[in-house]
C-alpha cells in the first residue's frame, strides 16, 4: 500500500515536472518569436535600436550590414553564458540557454515587413510588440540571455541592482549609438523602450500587481479577523502610538492583489467609517505563499 502510494506521488511529480518544462518552453518559445518580430519587421527597417545585446547586435548590424543581427546576437551571449555558468541558477540557465537559441533562430528565420511609414507609429507598435513578448519570456523561468544574465551576475558579484545596471547599460548604448549613427534614431528608441516597458509591466504584473495596506482602527479586531476570515488573506499587527495623544495603536498589515482592493474599502467602511487607511504600491512581494521568488 505505501510501495503503491509512493510510487503514485513520484508519476505525480514527473508529470507535474514534464508539464511545468513545457510550458516554460512554449512560454520562452511564443515570446521570442514576437521580440523576433518587432526587431525584423519594425526596428531594422525602420533603423532603430533596441536594449540590451539586442541593441548592441543592431547597432553593429547597421554599421556591418552583411552580419545578420541573429550572428552578432549570438557570438554576445556565448562569453555571457560561460561566464554566468557559476553565478547564476542551473534552471534559469537553462532556460535561457533555450531562449537565446530559440530567439536567435528565430531571427534568422523570420522576414517580414510591417508597412508603417510614421516614425512615431512605428516606435509604439514595435514597443507594444516587443513589450508583449518580452512579458511572455519573463513569466517564464527562464530569459532570452543577452544583459538579463549580464545584470544577474552583477547583482551576485557586486550587489548592483538588477534596474540600476540594466539603465547604465542602455543609457550608455543609446548614447554612443545617437552619437556614431543617429540621434534621431536613438531618441525615437526612447519612444519604443518606454512604451516596451509598461507593455511588458502590464504583461508580466497585470491586474495581479499587489498593494500594501496600512489600517489604523480602534475596531482593528473585526477589521482583521474580516480579512482573515472573509478574504483569506495573511494580515500582521503591528504595535504603533500615536503621536498627539501618545494612545497605543494596533496597525494591520496585508498584502493584497489589485482587484481586491475596492472589496477591502468597502469591508473597512462598513465595520469602522473612521479607520485610517493607506494604500501603497509594492515593487515586488516574495513569499511562500504570495509573490514570485527570483528564478536565478
């Protein structure tokens, strides 16, 4: 009976492992070929640059047209991927390992032209493109390589945010690229990456991105088993005083996901219309049991 159960619960995992591969692959696999897409249907012809190894791949593409941008894209990461085989995870080196394969051959496959003419119109059709396929990579567990690892490794070795070292590096790219080639060609790349960046926020976060809120009430009991009990979310007390009347206070903790939030106003008005609430944006909550731990 327990030979049977064990046996049951290890084709459970590998099913449940299998399963998980795939869809880090087709996850990796569909958001590649969109990136793919924006950078041959809309970036190269249109002469704009890109961020990361990609941008560095156009820039020396346009100053070397012969060498396709897949070749010069893949001769960057190979350094990268040695490098960081010591540094990073083994299954987001992994992962990125398939992600810089598969948008590498995507590039030299795929040949299309969107036909935009606008400068501006291109900028924001190639940021929502790749924004949207950048997103679909990051809900994997993996990356496409190029500067992700390069930033990962920085992080490990010298403590350099992951943000900071991602702007340093595109800020410095944009530069030497509007100063050799084009400055209007890197300005309309601000217009691209910004619009690249919110789409690609809004693919990865969605409605899911979670808020931190602050309640201060004298009815902090009901509030708090309301939440506990109603919502099912985690809630933490923490001791406060009040700074005119030096009261002692009881201040709930929770963690909630956007589209909870117009339910917990409304909850707390109905038990206390007097509570004191603060609401503010979480720039990444990680967690057993809320949030995403960092995959590499």
């Amino acid at each position: 009976m327990g030979k049977n159960e064990n046996g049951g619960e290890l084709k459970s995992s590998i099913y449940e492992s299998s399963t998980q591969i795939l869809w880090n692959l087709l996850l990796i696999t569909s958001g590649s070929i969109i990136c793919a897409i924006a950078v041959n249907a809309i970036l190269i012809p249109q002469n704009f640059f890109s961020a990361g190894f990609t941008g560095i791949a156009l820039f020396a593409h346009y100053l070397f047209p012969s060498i396709p941008v897949g070749t010069i894209y893949l001769l960057l990461n190979i350094p990268m991927f040695i490098i960081g085989w010591s540094l990073v995870g083994r299954r987001f080196f992994y992962y990125s390992i398939a992600g810089m394969a598969i948008f590498t051959f995507a590039l030299y496959t795929i040949n299309l032209t969107i036909p935009i003419h606008d400068k501006i119109l291109s900028a924001l059709l190639a940021g929502i493109v790749n924004g949207v396929g950048s997103g679909i990579v990051l809900r994997s567990m993996g990356s496409a390589g190029g500067t992700d690892i390069l930033c990962v490794i920085l992080q490990k070795i010298f403590s350099i945010k992951v943000g900071t070292s991602t702007l340093i590096f595109n800020g410095i790219l944009l530069g030497i690229a509007g100063i050799t080639i084009s400055i209007e060609g890197a300005l309309y790349t601000l217009v691209f990456l910004y619009v690249n960046t919110q789409v690609l926020n809004l693919v990865v976060l969605g409605l899911s991105k979670r808020k931190a809120v602050f309640i201060i009430s004298d009815k902090w009991e009901n509030i708090s088993e309301e939440i506990l009990k109603k919502d099912k979310r985690g809630v933490t007390i923490i001791e406060g005083i009040g700074g005119y009347r030096k009261e002692n206070k009881r201040i709930i903790y929770s963690i909630i996901a956007f589209q909870d939030l117009p339910v917990l106003k409304k909850m707390i008005s109905d038990i206390d219309p007097g509570a004191f609430v603060v609401v503010m944006d979480t720039l990444e909550v990680m967690g057993a049991r809320i949030g995403n731990q960092p995959q590499w």
